[in-house]
C-alpha cells in the first residue's frame, strides 16, 4: 500500500481553489470549514466577490489575515468582528488619510474582543441608531415526479441578521410555532441550552451581519408553484409544452420566476414562444431561459415550441426541468416569529423582520 | 490603496540596492513600503535573501503591521540564514516582554515559528513567561507554541517542565486557553506515540466545561481528545454524551461530527437501552442537515461517515431516506455516495420509492454513474427476496430503452439475480437474448454466455446463440473464452445429440489454439472429465451452486468498529486506517537519533518498512540472524518456568493464575537490562507482566516497546515504566490488544511474539510465548442465531484432521477454559459435531470439531480469514 507524505484538501469558490496541505491524520470537515472561512472572510474584506485580482490587489492584507487566522495549522482568529479589530478592512477613505498621513492600518492596541467570553463580539460598540432587522429566508428543495407528485421536498431556513446594536445586547427571540422545526443548528452565539428548554433563541449577537441560525422543516409542504414539463421526441424532431401556475402562497406574490430548460445534446436548434414573459435559447448550452415576473391572474401561462434534432436522438430523453422564484413576505413552513426582546441595554431599538421563500433545487421531471 | 503595484517592480538591476536603501529610510512609512515590496518579490519566488539584514533593522517599530511584516520575511528566511536569524533574537527576547500584549504574542508565536535549533535555545524563557501571561491572547497563542517547540525539541519541552505548564492550563480560566492547551497536548501526542492528558474526572470535568464556551475549533479540538478516551461505566459514558450532544446543533460542520464521533465512542458502553434509543436520536437529525444545507465537499465527507455510521446503527437513518434521493444538480462524487448509502437503507417497506430513483438515476448522462444506479437496482433485488420481482420488471424496463451500456450494465446484474433465485425468471431470458447481438463489453457477454448455457435445456436455439460467438473464439477476452467453453459444455451436457461437434470444437480452441494457461487448464479438465466420466461431470459441471448472497455491509465488523472511532478523520473519507495512507508522524521519536531524521526513518528502529500499515519492525530476511532464541532462565532470577502442556492438560484450569514469568532477556544481552516476562488475562485483556532489572551502573530510562507483525496481530499498548536505577527492579503490566494491522505470517509457533524494547542503551530483541488458552477473549461468546448465520454464509475452505484427547464432553470443558465456548451441536450418526465460538480481538473465530466416525476433523471459518492459521494451530494443542 502506498502511503504518502502529504494530502492535499481543496475547495473551488468563484474559481479561486483554496488548498490546504496536511501531513497527517486529521478532521477534513475542521479543513473545509476553516477554508471556507478564509472565502468568506476575504469577501468581507474585498468586497463581494473574490477572485484573483482581488487577492493580488490586497496581498498584504492576505497575509496578515492568513497569519492570524492560523498559527501553526491550527485555526486561530476567525470570527469576523475580532479580525475587523486587529486587522481592520481597507476603504477608500482610510486609503487617503493613511496615504496622506503616513498611519497604519494596524491597530496597536489589544482587541478584547478576541478574549472575551464572547468572542465573536466587539467590545464598545456604538451606534447612533440602534437597530436589528431580521431575514429569515425559507428555500424549497424539491423534485417532483412526471405525475406531479413530489418524491421529495424539504424546506430548509436560514435566519439572517443584520444588527447595529450598542454595547452589548441580549436579544430573544421567540417563534410562535417553534415545535415545527425539525433540526437547528446555531451561531456560536446562540445559548443551546436555553433553546433545548424553552426553544427560545438567546444571544449576545455579534456587530454587523452574520447567520443566526438554520433550520429544517419537517412534514410535507404544498409547493407555492406548479410546473408541468411535456417534452417528447419522435423521428422527426420534438415538441415541449411548459405550464406554470401558482399554488397556495396565502395570498402573496410569486415572483422573479425562471424556468430553465436543459436539452438533450442531440437537440439541434429550438423553435420556442410563450403566451406570457420572456423566453430565450442558447444554442451552444442548449439551455432554455424563460423569464416571468409573476403569474398573471387572467390566463395560465404556457411555452410552446419545436425542437429539431440529429439522428442520434433517444427516445426516452427526459430533460429535468429546474425553477426559481421568490415570494416577499411568506414563509412556505409557516413558522412564525412571537416576538424579540431586548436585555442588558436601556435604548429602544428599530427592529424589522421579514419572510421571504424562494425556490432551492426544485427540479420537475418530464 | 492597492498593493498590486508592488509586484510590478520587474527586476531591474539596480532594485535589490534601490530597495536595501529604502529599507533604511527615515520615515517609517518608506520603510514599511520597502518591506511589502520586498514580500511581494518573495511571493513571486524572487531571491531576497541577500535583504535580511536590512529587514531586520526595521523590526525596531511601534509600528504593528511593520513588524508583523517584517516578522513573517524572517519566518521564512530563518531556515535559509540561521546564522542571521540569531540576530533577531534579542528583539524577539524584547518584543516578548512589550507591554501589549498583541506584541508579546506575536514574538513567542513567530520564536515558535523559525526551525533554527539556536534560536529554540533562547525561546525557553519567553515561553515560560508567556505560558503563564495575565493575558489570555498571550497563553493560548503560548500553549501552541509547546506543540511547536516539542516538534522541534522533545527533550527541551520535556526537561523544561513545559508539559506541566500545559496541563496546567487545563484548569485555566478562559475556555479557549484550554481549548489550545488541549490541541497542543493532542499534538504532542501525535509526535510522541504517548498518551499525556489522562482522563480523570477532574480532566474531565474541566474538558467538558471549555467545550461550551470556547470557539468552534477549540470545540473540535476537545471533542477529538474526549473520543479517544474510553470508560467502562455507564454513568459516565451517559453523562459525557449528554454534555456532548448540545454541539450537534452547532452551525460548523467539524464540530458536529466530532461530536458524532465521541457519541458513536461512549454509546456502547452506555446500559440503558432508552439512554441508547435517545442519542441516537438526536444524531439523526443533524446528519440530514449536514447534507441538505452544507456545501458539497462537507456533504461528501458526511455521506462517507454516514456510510460508516448506517453499517453500524442503521437505525439512526433508517427513515431518512428520502435525503439521500438523488438531485440533478449534485456533483458526481455526491451522486454516487448517495447510491451507495440508498442501497444500504433499502428495505421492503420504502422499494418502491428507491427503485424509482434508481430508474431515474439510470436516465442520467454521466456512464459511470448510470451502471452503479443499474448495479443498484441488482442489489436490492439480490438484498430484499420480496423486491425481486419488481427490480427484475425495472430492469427489464431499462433494457427496452435500447441505450447500450444500460442494457449491458443490466445483463451483468440479472446474471446475479439468476444465480440468486434460480429457475424464477427465465421467462425474461427471451428478451435478454434479442440484445445478444449489441453486447459489446466482455463482462456483459459473458454474463449472457453464462446465462445460456446456465439454461440451455430452455432456450431454443441455445445452440445457435453459443456458435455465433466461436467464429470470433480467438477475438474475445479471456473472460468471454472461458465463459464460452463452460457454456457449451453445459450444453453438451444437456443436449449431448446435436452439439457433439461444437463442444469438440470449443475444447479444441480452448487447448490447442491458445496460451492462455487458464482457458487451457480449464479446456483440459473439462475434456478429460468428459472422456473419462460423462456422468461425474454432469455432477460437476451441473452440479448445484451454492445462492449467492448480498451483503450490504461491506466492511467487516472488526475493520467497522475501529473505524468508527476515526469518524470525522481522514480515514472514515478513506475507510481505511490511518496508519495505511498517512505516515504516521516519528512513531517513536527519539532526539537522540538525530541520523535518522535527515531521511525518511523517524523510528529509532532498524530498518522500517515503509511497506506495510504498522511500521514492520524488523527485518524479515534477516530474522533468523537477528533474534537470538529465548534464552534459558538464569539461576538466581525470581521466576518459575511454566510448563504450559501440563498445565493445559486440566480441564479445570481457570485464568486467574498467578503470573509466572520466566527470563526472556537476560543481563548479558541487554546492556544490563534483565527482563522477565510472562502472560496473563486480566479485566478481560491479555496482558504481559514485565520484571525489569538493572544490573547495570547507569539508570535505565526512556522505555519504549514494539513488536514485530505476529499471526494473532498483537499490539502493545502504552508501556509505562518509570526510569529504572542501577540494582533495582520495576514491575509493569503491558496490555496486549489485537490489531488487523500487526498480522503477519508466522516466523515460529503462531504463539510468539518478537519484541524490540528500547531504552535509554539501546535497543534489545526478545521473543515471548503467549500460551494458546490466554490468547482468546472473554466475550467470545456469540448468539446461536448470529453464529448459524454467519456460519452458513462461509464456505467450508478449512477442513484439518486433529488428534482430539477425550470425548466432545471433557472437550467442551477444556475449550471452555480457554475461552472458546460452546454455540452448538449437531448429530449425524455415528458422527458428532460440536460448534464453538471464540474471539480474538473483535475477530470472530467459528470452528466446527467433528467426533466419531473416523478421525476427528476441525472445520474453521472467519471473516478474518488471515487468522485462521493461527487459530488452527492454537485448536491442535487445546485439543490434544
């Protein structure tokens, strides 16, 4: 048996491949994780996406992150809010006044935070508007047979925080129907036990934005949309009938729907229109766009068209059909938020939140 | 402000001096400029070594990130320059003492960093300082830079007292502190191959406090060192997973499944059944969370544990099938996991589900990935009797679809189903041979070839499908050849009349026209078999086979549970033990052997093979020479020489005999080092009892034990002994484990050990005879039922006549006295078989001993089929 003197781990983000080198046995999830965060944190740090310009553009900042995310394999600052303090991010501004003055962009002084019981937070943090706005986000996994029956759908969660919070808050968080979460797992800053007891969410947030919590939902779920894929070949060609419609959404919106069409390679050229939005075809990907801002009420949407095809074509090709959308202000599991309170600090702050469902992998067979 | 531009430089010729000159500028800012531009030509592979100096004197800065920067040029040039490095000590000595503490840190961490062994000299003093900081930054960076230093000086770490600093930290007050303090002493133990951080319950208690305070990795950290400790009660292995189970929920993914890990660890001990039902439980939940709502890498090293994980407690997952459904989107690598575990869970009751996916699985594009999902559908059909029907509709379904690596894939798999449950399906074999003509791959031709002469009275024209394929004789693969001449050989036998020129003609190919030994033997045996004895070789040829079966589980129990300890490790990605992909870091590292370091060889022993999983110990060549023969006992030693016949020889024997040792190295070969050894069972373990003297002028110290691959795979656990003075004696119990990884063959008896035992002198070889009724475990015993089944699943491949003294009763209890326990017993007159059970290690051993009616026979069977040898030669003696 061969054994070899180095492994190599690596994940691809935005076509950047961060590779980790180990020499011995160890956890590959602490591996993926850790590069996962060096990802994340170089787009806190340069802006959205990272990609290799960007790295060349901020190497020393590279560097110095790197240092202090690890010391000697072993993961070490990692928590946003405690690197923003030891190394702080660039902007334009400190770029002009550290051009001009000649001042570091390195903090002398010693972070607390990194040290303190909760080390994902900012010591004395202020802010002149105290406010907390909450995203919980549902999306929908699901593949749904010809028959239109669901073979399965799984509706996970992810609550995100945006918190501009003075000093140092204790927030909870109440659901109204917490029993229907099947699974959670927390930010470090979440008190499990306490949420073990009286499934409420108790935590001293970290500044800025981060993720709260995610969840799954149990049970069965209707789908907010339907799509009904007919794409059949014969010897001369094929013919693809796509109808959408929108299921029960309580009343609210489904918007931003696409639906994408991958065709078979033997697929030749496309012929396809649509009764209502916008329908595009690639002919080198062989990919169908069709675009519709929401589901009209008077008449059922429909694309309509003709493939032409070589004659290697099978009869039995099944094109998996794929769909997006968005629904503002809904949440397909029902959860519900009770309320979320303050502790440990006088102000009153703004607090918003609100739902939004989107589509996940939601696949129809045709 | 961009820092690209520092990378445009170029190399023109006057940089190297325009940059030294920068570096000594007056403004601070000039020279932090000189320094990134200096790493930016260091990143891209530029020599700048000729800088250092000049580096260096800007390492004098209040300025942080100046003197980060010019921390991490020295880092990386230090190897290179160690001469130089020295002459950045003094700063370091200096920053180590600054009065923030970012700084402090940052010169012990960087100290830590720079392999030069002149520089460590001068470490040893911050590092104490820093161990023992007011600020929490300083001790945790300082508790990793031990780990650092013992990779660089075992015996300063160890000389220094800094081991005793680190557990002390244990009961430090920041969680993250101890946290790092735990990584440090887990990696120490990795280097050293010794067990440091003992599991008492103050340890314990402190552990299981930092784990809910301190940061994710940390959390990791301390759930990887609680698994490898291990308890007894119950109490407490319940009391350690319910503390464990809240990190179930954490959002990091590393954390999760180490906490699974240290779970699935403590389970077994835990008595209570709802205790038991309970955890398993809450581990279900966030394993299907790991694959819904996580990245593909992390989703893929959780379907490899889950693999391990359902062939341990299937119950866990067993209704979570619907997770591992298949999405269009999944990468490939998740796909075919997702196959593998779907069949695993497949049961009657969720087929129809499964079968579905697996019909849609096998409409994908990716080839490789459509066979497994065709493959698949096989194997439930073979796994679950009442799916069959339904899997063999399936697949008939998919062969209509005329794509020609499904119809092919699903060939090969109805041949098995064929062979399952014969005479059921033959109806379908009509539509199997319409696509003869479009087989193109060898497996798939002779699956079919198998299949026609498998039921050549049944189909027509079986004759005319078999002759098509021997114009091309010579064309095909050695797979199809053979399978063709079986075939018509069969059909010979069915149909004799019409096919007499066909067989002679196949036979005829098959042992004049090729080289192909194999297809020769088999054309010659056939022939012979034909002319001498038509109806023996009806008997033989179509004879009845045994059913083959599918068993899902793939890893045997004993590879199974030694696996599950290394849940959320590279080797449950691998499914393979540690030792088999990575090299094991300095298994017994010793300072002293400074030669070896150099190379490959990290052990202090000779010669290791790099060949093999466990560090093979000697070399086998030269075995004979090198290991001198257990000596005889010398006069004035404390010992009894044990004579192990008559000692078997009573059926009463019990395993609570006082140790008897005899002298297995005497003073004169070692050094001056007398050992004596002898072994015994206690708490459910072998152990070995080792009398060390030293009769020489000097301490004995730095014990360390190996032994070399034996056929039962014993390995030596932990050896602890104290140093031992001159004229004194230090008693010490080894315990012995049996690992897969130390089988080898036999060198002698299947009974003796080779043992190297290394101190303070040198290195000493001895051997040591392990008695036959010591070597089986107490918990040998097994149920009926589990024994019945596992029995019948093996065939009998290990028949031995033996001499048996007594009758199966007074055999019964002599077995019994050396652990292998009665299961059964069967009566065929005038014959008497009796069945036993026995373990070795986790290792099932089943034997069969027959009475009566002739000579007494053994028949072993295991899945450890490399311990049969052994167990058979250990069954001669107890039997005699």
């Amino acid at each position: 048996m061969n054994l070899t003197k180095y492994l190599a781990i690596h994940i691809l983000r935005e076509d950047l491949c961060y590779l980790a080198i180990v020499a011995k046995e160890c956890s590959p999830l602490l591996v993926i994780e850790f590069l996962q965060r060096l990802h994340e944190v170089f787009g806190t740090y340069f802006g959205q996406s990272v990609t290799e310009a960007s790295v060349r553009e901020n190497f020393v900042i590279v560097y110095q992150l790197l240092d202090e995310m690890m010391d000697n394999g072993f993961p070490f600052t990692t928590e946003p809010n405690s690197l923003s303090e030891i190394i702080p991010p660039p902007n334009v501004f400190r770029a002009v006044v550290g051009g001009i003055t000649g001042q570091s962009n390195m903090k002398a002084d010693m972070n607390t935070g990194s040290m303190s019981m909760h080390p994902w937070r900012k010591a004395g943090v202020r802010h002149t508007t105290n406010e907390i706005y909450i995203d919980i986000i549902e999306s929908i996994d699901s593949t749904v047979e010809t028959n239109g029956m669901a073979a399965h759908t799984e509706v996970s969660g992810e609550v995100a925080v945006q918190c501009k919070l003075s000093g140092i808050p204790d927030l909870s968080l109440f659901f109204s129907n917490p029993h229907i979460l099947d699974d959670v797992s927390f930010h470090p800053c979440v008190r499990y036990n306490r949420y073990e007891q009286s499934k409420v969410v108790s935590f001293i947030p970290p500044d800025g934005n981060f993720k709260l919590m995610n969840y799954r939902v149990k049970g069965q779920l209707q789908l907010p949309i339907y799509v009904k894929p007919q794409i059949t070949f014969s010897t001369n060609g094929g013919r693809v009938n796509v109808m959408v419609g929108s299921k029960t959404t309580g009343g609210k919106v489904v918007e931003d729907i696409i639906i994408t069409i991958p065709f078979p390679k033997f697929v030749t050229t496309a012929t396809l229109s649509a009764n209502y939005g916008t329908v595009q075809y690639d002919d080198i990907t062989r990919i169908a766009k069709w675009t519709l801002s929401k589901i009209p009420k008077d008449k059922s949407p429909i694309l309509e068209g003709n493939l032409s095809t070589t004659a290697a074509a099978t009869m039995d090709s099944n094109p998996v059909v794929q769909a997006e959308f968005k629904i503002m202000q809904y949440a397909s599991s029902g959860l519900k938020v009770d309320t979320l309170t303050l502790h440990n600090e006088s102000y009153k702050p703004y607090k918003g939140v609100r739902f939004i469902t989107k589509a996940g992998k939601l696949h129809f067979r045709s | 402000m961009s820092d690209a531009k520092y990378f445009g430089g170029g190399s023109k010729k006057g940089e190297i001096s325009e940059l030294q000159e920068e570096l000594h500028h007056q403004r601070e800012d000039k020279r932090k400029e000189a320094v990134k531009k200096v790493i930016a030509a260091m990143t891209v592979g530029k020599d700048v070594s000729m800088l250092f100096t000049d580096v260096l004197n800007c390492i004098q800065t209040n300025n942080l990130e100046l003197k980060k920067l010019v921390y991490l040029y020295v880092i990386n040039h230090a190897k290179l320059q160690p001469e130089k490095a020295i002459l950045a000590v003094n700063t370091f000595q200096k920053d180590a003492s600054d009065l923030n503490p970012l700084v402090r840190a940052l010169a012990i961490r960087t100290m830590g960093c720079i392999r030069v062994d002149r520089v460590t000299e001068y470490l040893c003093e911050p590092l104490r300082n820093c161990l023992k900081d007011k600020d929490p930054y300083v001790r945790k960076t300082a508790a990793l830079c031990v780990a650092k230093l013992y990779d660089l000086s075992a015996e300063l770490v160890e000389t220094q007292g800094f081991l005793e600093l680190l557990i002390q930290l244990l009961s430090d007050s920041n969680p993250t502190v101890v946290a790092n303090a735990v990584a440090a002493l887990t990696e120490i133990e990795d280097i050293s191959g010794r067990t440091i951080l003992q599991l008492t319950a103050s340890n314990l208690n402190k552990l299981l406090a930092a784990l809910n305070e301190c940061t994710e990795w940390g959390q990791v950290f301390i759930l990887n060192s609680l698994s490898k400790f291990s308890t007894a009660d119950s109490k407490d292995a319940e009391s350690i997973c319910e503390r464990v189970a809240p990190r179930l929920n954490h959002a990091n993914s590393a954390v999760v499944l180490a906490a699974v890990k240290v779970i699935m660890s403590y389970m077994d001990h835990i008595e209570n059944p709802e205790a038991q039902k309970g955890l398993c439980k809450k581990m279900g939940p966030p394993l299907v969370t790991l694959l819904t709502t996580k990245e593909p890498e992390i989703q893929y090293v959780a379907l490899r544990n889950i693999n391990l994980i359902v062939q341990k407690k299937p119950s866990i997952l067993a209704h979570e099938m619907r997770v591992f459904f298949i999405k269009y989107n999944d990468p490939i690598y998740v796909k075919m996991e997702k196959l593998e575990i779907m069949i695993m869970l497949a049961a009657e009751r969720n087929i129809e589900q499964v079968l579905n996916e697996f019909k849609e699985a096998a409409s994908e594009v990716d080839v490789e990935f459509v066979r497994k999902a065709v493959r698949a559908i096989g194997r439930c059909a073979i796994k679950i009797d009442k799916a069959a029907d339904r899997c063999v509709a399936v697949l008939l379904e998919l062969i209509q679809m005329k794509v020609s690596y499904v119809v092919q894939e699903s060939i090969i798999v109805i041949k098995d189903i064929f062979r399952k449950y014969p005479n059921q399906y033959e109806s379908i074999i009509a539509t199997l041979c319409q696509n003869l003509d479009t087989l193109d791959e060898p497996e798939a031709k002779a699956s079919m070839i198998w299949i026609v002469g498998e039921y050549a009275e049944r189909i027509e024209n079986a004759d005319a499908l078999l002759d098509s394929f021997l114009d091309n004789f010579h064309d095909e693969s050695s797979q199809v050849q053979l399978q063709l001449v079986t075939a018509v050989v069969k059909l010979f036998l069915k149909r004799p009349k019409d096919t007499q020129d066909m067989v002679q003609k196949v036979l005829n190919m098959a042992t004049q026209e090729t080289d192909n030994p194999d297809l020769r033997d088999r054309g010659y045996i056939y022939w012979r078999l034909l002319s001498t004895d038509p109806e023996a070789a009806k008997n033989v040829v179509l004879g009845e086979k045994p059913l083959i079966s599918e068993s899902t589980i793939q890893i045997d129990e004993a590879m199974l549970s030694l696996l599950c300890r290394e849940i959320s490790s590279l080797a449950s990605v691998y499914h393979k033990l540690p030792d088999t992909f990575v090299t094991k870091l300095k298994e017994v590292r010793k300072d002293k052997v400074k030669k070896d370091r150099e190379t490959d060889g990290e052990s202090l022993l000779p010669q290791e093979q790099q060949g093999g999983g466990q560090p093979n110990i000697f070399d086998l060549d030269s075995v004979g020479e090198s290991l001198p023969q257990t000596s005889a006992p010398a006069a004035r030693a404390p010992v009894n020489v044990m004579d192990e016949l008559d000692f078997l020889s009573s059926p009463s024997t019990g395993v609570s005999q006082p140790v008897s040792k005899e002298i297995v190295l005497p003073a004169e070969r070692g050094n001056g080092m007398q050992v004596a050894a002898g072994a015994a069972r206690r708490g459910g373990q072998l152990h070995l009892d080792l009398t060390i003297q030293n009769q020489a002028g000097a301490p004995l110290g730095d014990f360390a034990i190996q032994f070399n691959k034996n056929p039962f795979g014993f390995a030596p656990t932990q050896l602890q002994v104290p140093p031992v003075n001159p004229m004194s004696t230090v008693e010490t119990s080894l315990a012995i484990s049996n690992h897969p990884n130390m089988f080898g063959p036999a060198q002698q008896a299947a009974n003796i050990i080779q043992i190297a035992l290394k101190n303070n002198s040198g290195v000493f070889y001895f051997q040591v005879t392990i008695p036959f009724h010591l070597i089986f475990s107490e918990a040998g015993e097994v149920s009926r039922d589990d024994y019945l089944s596992q029995w019948r699943s093996m065939p009998d491949e290990h028949v031995r006549e033996v001499q048996v003294a007594g009758d199966s009763n007074s055999v019964q209890g002599k077995l019994r006295g050396a652990n292998l326990f009665y299961v059964a017993k069967r009566t065929v007159a005038p014959q008497e078989f009796v069945y036993f059970s026995a373990k070795v290690g986790e290792a099932l051993m089943m034997v069969e001993v027959s009475f009566g009616g002739g000579p007494s026979r053994i028949n072993t069977k295991s899945r450890s089929a490399e311990l049969i040898p052994a167990f058979e030669q250990a069954l001669y003696t107890l039997l005699r």
